[in-house]
C-alpha cells in the first residue's frame, strides 16, 4: 500500500474514531451515523469521509440529491438506484448491523467497473469500523468482495462476495474490493 494510500486510511481512521467515541464512554453503543466515502483506485486513495445524522440525508449526498428516501429509511434497494448513472457511482453500503441496519458507510466510486478482472475499486474500514460491519450490499456494474483480515489478497483470510448479512463474516470485514 502507498504512504499516500496509508496516510488517507489513517486519517479516515482517526476521523471516524472520533466521531464514534464523542459520545463519551456512558453510552453503551455508538449514536447512528451514515458516512459515505469515495473507494480508492489503484491510482487514488479513498476519499475522505462526509457523516450524517440519518441514512436518507447520506443516501441523498451520495447520489447528489437524486435519491430521496423516505424519512427513517435504513437500506436502499437496488431499484432505487435505477439509472445507469446511479449504479455505477454508488458501489455498495456496509452497514453495522445484520440485517442492513444500523450505522451505514455508503461506497461510491466514479465510474463503475471495468470487464477485466482487475480490483477498479478498494476500501480499507478505518479503526472505527474495522471488524465490526454485520452485512453489506453491492450495487450496479461492480462486484464485491469483502475480506477478512486481509487486503484484497488471496489467502489473506476469509472472504465473501456480493451481498452478505450476518455468518462468517459477521464482525470481521476489514476490506473491500469491488472488481
């Protein structure tokens, strides 16, 4: 990995750590909060992080204003990224919970992936989310695939492709790749 790629990861990291202990140690469990983030390339880092308070205002930025879900809202279906335009920009959602609930981090990446078998798109959960996301969905023309343990290579620890709730993978995401 790239000091470039690190020093973004630890920043998101570091970013994310903060908002999720700002509540202070009495509470038992982090407030709800829906980041979204675009994914690094081979050639770019990932971006930096914008949270929200709810899911439909992430929901909302994510796709500059053309979704918009109902208030309360927690998961998004693929339907409702019906355009070509929207498929391609939004990747996927993990969420902290099984079941798609919970805290969310939406994955956005510019222009879909490509027909080869390259990684086009890859994210690394900062120390906030680092084995914690419960289940996650994939949206568009990309493939994911999420890993435990591991940074996108083979043998580097379980993974697990496409949409995924609870199992194996529950509470050891680490990274994704979207191909």
């Amino acid at each position: 990995m790239s000091l470039l790629r690190k020093t973004c990861a630890l920043s998101s990291a570091l970013l994310l750590a903060a908002i999720f202990t700002a509540s202070g140690p009495a509470q038992a469990a982090p407030p709800a909060l829906h980041c979204v983030a675009e994914a690094g390339t081979p050639t770019a880092a990932p971006g930096v992080p914008t949270c929200f308070a709810t899911f439909p205002e992430a929901i909302s930025f994510a796709t500059k204003g053309a979704v918009k879900l109902p208030a309360g809202a927690g998961s998004l279906t693929a339907s409702q990224l019906s355009t070509a335009a929207l498929a391609s920009s939004v990747l996927g959602v993990s969420y902290w919970n099984t079941g798609y609930s919970g805290s969310s981090y939406t994955h956005l990446g510019g222009s879909g992936c490509d027909t080869n078998s390259d990684v086009d798109f890859y994210f690394q959960f900062p120390t906030a989310w680092n084995d914690k996301a419960g289940s996650g969905r994939e949206y568009g023309l990309c493939d994911a695939t999420y890993w435990d343990d591991g940074h996108g290579t083979y043998g580097s620890g379980a993974q697990v492709a496409a949409d995924w709730s609870g199992g194996a993978m529950n509470d050891h995401a680490t990274f994704i790749e979207w191909r």
